[in-house]
C-alpha cells in the first residue's frame, strides 16, 4: 500500500511540475496576481473575469521573467481572455488534451498566484452536455469540480495526472461552485478572438421581465409553460422593433425554445444566429402570436 501511494505521489508531483512549466502569472488587477497558461506559442489564455486591464499587462513566466502582454480578445460570456505575448518571450506551451472530462476523474487545479506554482487536488464531481452561461456564452460541456480554486487560481489550469491541461478551472461562472472551461471551448473561442477580437452575440433590442402566466394563458402555449418574458422595452428601430413587438407582449418561445427567463433570451442569441430570421411566440392579449425576428448585432459591441 505504501510504496502505490507513494507512486501516486510522485506520478501526481510529477504532473504540477510538467504542467506548471506552462503556468504564468497575470498581473492585471490589485491585489495578488491571478493564474493564466501558454496555451500556443506566444498566446496566453485566461479567465477573463481577473484581467482588469486593457493595457500594460504584465506577465510573470515560469522562469522568472517579467513581459508585457497585450490583450488580443476577451469574451466575458465564457469569460475567456487571451494575451499575445512578445516576440521572444520564451515558455514552454501546454500540452493539452481535448478528451471529454469524466465523473469521478482525478484531477489537479493549478496556479501561479506567486513566484511559484501552487496546486489543489480533487475530482470532476458533475459533467453534463453542452451549457449556456448566466451571460449567454456557450461551454461545450458542464463540468463541475471538488476542487479548491484557491485566490489567483482562475485561469489557471485543470490538470490530469499526467500532466494534460485539461481545460481552465474557474470561480466566475458559477456562483458558489468551482467549474471548468474545458480545452475545446477554450480552443473555440480563442479562435474566434484572435480572428476578430471579440465573440458577436445576437441583439433583438428588448427588455423584459419573468412573469406567470395565468391558466387562460397557458391553455395557448405549447407544453403549457408556468412562466413567460413580458416585454418591458422596446429600443427603436432594433430588430424586435422592426418586426412588430410591442411593450406588453409576453414572449414565450424564442427559436423553438420556451423562455421563462432573461437568460433563455441569451441563450438562444449566439454568434451562429446574427442575421438569421428566427421565430418568436408571444401572447397578446392573451392570444398567442408568431414573429420573425432577423437577430441583429449589438450596436455597442
């Protein structure tokens, strides 16, 4: 029994060391610094919840060094940043696996709030499909961790114990609850950051609020819904405004999909819909009716 446990222990320091190799620090914001990884040569990523600045970032690499980092995206639905590095910066990327995460699966969080890596140990508690966040981005699989995401550990890497980065551990996007970007949502959206700088999400102009629908209501609603979005605000001339809805309708399915709350609106606003006309039930009066909204594009974004 000694000498396996002392085989994990070695196994489990050897997987800090290799992975920390590719674990910097981001100095972005007061107080300690928060955690980030070489994802590619040159390219660091991040949660972006702890990157405070636009500017005069400073990266601590692994050897000591201290460069200047310039943000090249965020996207703050999946709370996703990503720095470019300097030419010249030198630092060992991360080797990473994009193998779905699994129940029960061992796993280390790192970070680099110091000098020096630091590490928590724990398992993959919950997985479940594909997820929309509080802000409407999109997370190709929901993992939920037992795993202490200590100060300055967002950002920093989910390990296995082989030293695979995993994908990003993070506190930002659930409240209370330790979870993870895995590495095919992090490759997503990086992607789409340095092609563009930022993630385009949909943009109907509306503003609503969860009401509960009456018995009479629901008796014309599809799969009888407790709950429906009045609309409280309509921005002139955005896309809902162009297609017919007005203040007091009460919305109650957005492309196929029933919304009994704001954050269904931004679920069903992705990058993929900009452009494209889709459907909106709403009830008027009481009496439902259908609507084709072409999903614009933030004017602000």
């Amino acid at each position: 029994m000694s000498s396996t446990l002392e085989s994990l222990s070695n196994d489990l320091a050897g997987a800090v060391e290799r992975a920390g190799r590719s674990v910097v620090a981001i100095h972005a914001r007061r107080r300690i610094p928060s955690s980030g990884v070489l994802w590619r040569a040159g390219l660091v990523v991040a949660a972006d919840h702890t990157v405070h600045k636009e500017d005069d970032v400073r990266v601590t690499l692994p050897d000591g060094a201290d460069v200047r980092a310039t943000v090249a995206g965020r996207d703050p639905t999946t709370d996703v940043c990503v720095l470019k590095l300097p030419e010249g910066a030198s630092a060992e990327a991360a080797s990473v696996s994009r193998t779905p995460l699994r129940v029960g699966q061992l796993v280390l969080a790192l970070g680099r709030p110091g000098n020096a890596v630091t590490a928590s140990m724990g398992i993959v508690s919950a997985v479940g499909p594909e997820w929309r966040t509080w802000r409407g981005g999109k997370v190709d699989q929901f993992v939920r961790l037992d795993v202490a995401i200590y100060d300055g550990f967002s950002g920093g890497p989910l390990v296995d114990a082989t030293g695979r980065v995993l994908g990003l551990g993070t506190s930002g996007l659930a409240r209370a609850a330790a979870v993870a970007i895995p590495a095919a949502t992090v490759d997503r959206v990086a992607d789409q950051l340095l092609a563009g700088g930022r993630i385009r999400p949909g943009y109907l102009g509306i503003g609503t609020q969860p009401v509960k629908l009456t018995e009479a209501m629901r008796r014309h609603v599809d799969a009888a819904p407790e709950w429906g979005l009045m609309v409280v605000a309509v921005e002139p001339d955005a896309p809902a405004d162009r297609a017919g809805v007005l203040l007091g309708d009460v919305l109650v399915a957005l492309d196929g999909q029933p919304t009994a709350d704001p954050r269904d609106v931004l679920a069903a606003l992705g990058p993929d819909t900009i452009g494209r006309a889709i459907e909106a039930t709403v009830l008027r009066a009481g009496v439902p009716a259908k609507l084709f909204i072409t999903v614009g594009e933030h004017p602000s974004r």
